[in-house]
C-alpha cells in the first residue's frame, strides 16, 4: 500500500463526512452550508472553515463552476494551498530537529519514524535523548533508533538535557552526521522551566553549530482534534517552532484539524503520521493530503 493510500484509508471517515455534502447538482446556499459544516465536524475549525467556504464560493463564480465534480476539484485546490508551508531544512552537515511535544502526541515514535524517513534517503541521523526526566522515554526512544538504524545518544536518567544534547553535537561532528534529532521534555505544567530548557538547549546548538539551519518540530496528536490546536498554542508561546508533525490520523474522523494548524498557528505542517509501524509518517504534501480529504 502506498503511503497515499495510507493517508486515504486514514482519513476515510472525514472523507465520508464531507464526500457526503457532495451530493449536489449546482452549487448553491444550501449546499455551501452543508459543507461548512461538513468541515467543522471535521474538526477544520469555525475561522478555517468559513474562510475555506468563503473562497470556494467566490472562485466558484468567478470560474463559472457549478458541478459537483468541478467544485469538488476546486475545494481541494483550495484546501491544499491553505496548507502549503515548505519543507524542512537539511541544506546543513549537520542540520538539527528539536522535537517538542506534550506526552502522549506521538512524540517518540515521531523521531523513530521520521530517522527511518532520513535514513532511507541515505542520511546518517544521530539521536540525542534529552528527555531525561523519564527513563522509559530514553528506553523507548532507543529501541525505535534500533529499529530505523539510527544511532542515540542518551546519559542517566535525571541528567542535565543541554549536557546530552552538547554530547550528541560532538558525537555527530565525529562521526560526520547528517542531521541531529534532540527528543526533549513533554511538560506544560511548568512552563518557565521549559521555557528555560529549551533557551539552554538552543544555546548549546548555536555555539556548537553557529551556521546549522535548526527546525523546532511540535507533535500534535491528530486524534484529539482543536484541543490539540489549543495545546500547541501553549507551546508555540513558550517554543520558536518552525513545523508541525501532525500523528495518529488514522481511523479518526478529526483529519481537518490539519487544515487548522496554518490557519491558527501560522506554523506549516511537514510531517504526518497514518499508523503505528515505522513507514506510517511521510513528509507532507499538501495537494496530496487534500486530495485524500476531500476523496473523489
């Protein structure tokens, strides 16, 4: 199965919810109004959604478009440049992804998936483990770096996160690495310790690696729909994030929650999950996703 299809079999009950809006003859009040709230149980959010309905009612006029096929093709035109963002930055030896996160997003097995990705392309990834706070976080995370053929870097349980992330910096100069990925704590209850956490960590970096291009990447768990937007909100005031992993997308009827995260985040997506297994996370694209969306 190819990972659109993955994204299609995921997103197959928030396809069916707006798919089911589509049983139109012309465009008109009625079904404009079916769709936006097609969009919103969707979980695309109230401000996403009118803005969405709002633009397929005026492209749709000025297009001259009326069927339910051609709107169905400009719906998703339009869905997918709401998305579009850029991708990562690996133009560094090394570049940095600093991956942040609450507990229980997909934080882990983010990094497994997305070293599996770069390692596939034939880059050598090096992962530092400076969520210290849990030792079966290092545990976990070290068994999906097995898994992808990455390497880990990881100190004692309780250790300073910089202390790891400043040994991880050294063993990827030796070792000529392509990209370093720092796992780092998942707490919000405190949110000037991380704050400061993450400030320590990023001037380790920018001493050690002054020219590496650092991507500050938020996991939201896709399955919780706009209190996941809530809580990256929180983070992004506390973190100068840069991307979006958007995981657990599979079997929930929330896949609009996607479109929310530029919208409400200014923030563009550029990883997402589908499953469980280590190929289920793919780098974004947007025409590709909309299409899975909107189906047709």
């Amino acid at each position: 199965m190819s990972f659109f299809d993955k994204i299609k079999a995921g997103l197959s009950k928030t396809t069916r919810s707006i798919g089911h809006a589509f049983t139109f003859n012309k465009i008109n009040d009625d079904t404009l109004e079916e769709l936006l709230e097609a969009l919103i149980m969707a979980d695309c959010g109230m401000e996403t959604a009118e803005n969405i309905i709002e633009r397929l009612k005026a492209e749709a006029k000025e297009r001259h478009v009326t069927k339910e096929e051609e709107a169905r093709e400009l719906l998703t035109e339009i869905v997918a440049s709401e998305m579009e963002g850029g991708s990562f930055d690996f133009s560094g030896k090394p570049s940095v992804i600093l991956v942040v996160g609450v507990n229980g997003a997909g934080k882990t097995t983010t990094i497994g998936k997305l070293s599996n990705l770069l390692v596939k392309e034939g880059k050598k990834v090096l992962v530092g483990a400076a969520d210290t706070f849990r030792a079966a976080a290092v545990e976990q995370l070290g068994v999906w770096c097995e898994r992808a053929g990455a390497e880990m870097i990881s100190e004692k349980e309780g250790a300073d996160p910089a202390s790891v992330v400043f040994n991880t910096i050294s063993a990827a100069k030796a070792k000529k690495a392509d990209v370093i990925i720092i796992d780092t704590a998942g707490r919000l209850q405190n949110k000037k310790n991380l704050m400061d956490e993450l400030a320590k960590i990023r001037r380790v970096i920018a001493r050690e690696l002054p020219d590496a291009p650092v991507e500050t990447l938020l996991v939201i768990d896709g399955t919780t729909g706009q209190n996941g937007i809530s809580q990256a909100k929180e983070f992004t005031a506390v973190a100068e994030v840069t991307a979006v992993a958007v995981t657990k997308l599979d079997g929930t009827a929330k896949g609009g929650v996607t479109l929310s995260v530029k919208k409400e985040l200014g923030i563009p997506v550029k990883l997402i999950g589908v499953g469980e297994k280590i190929d289920d996370m793919d780098f974004f694209v947007p025409l590709e996703f909309a299409r899975a969306l909107i189906g047709g």
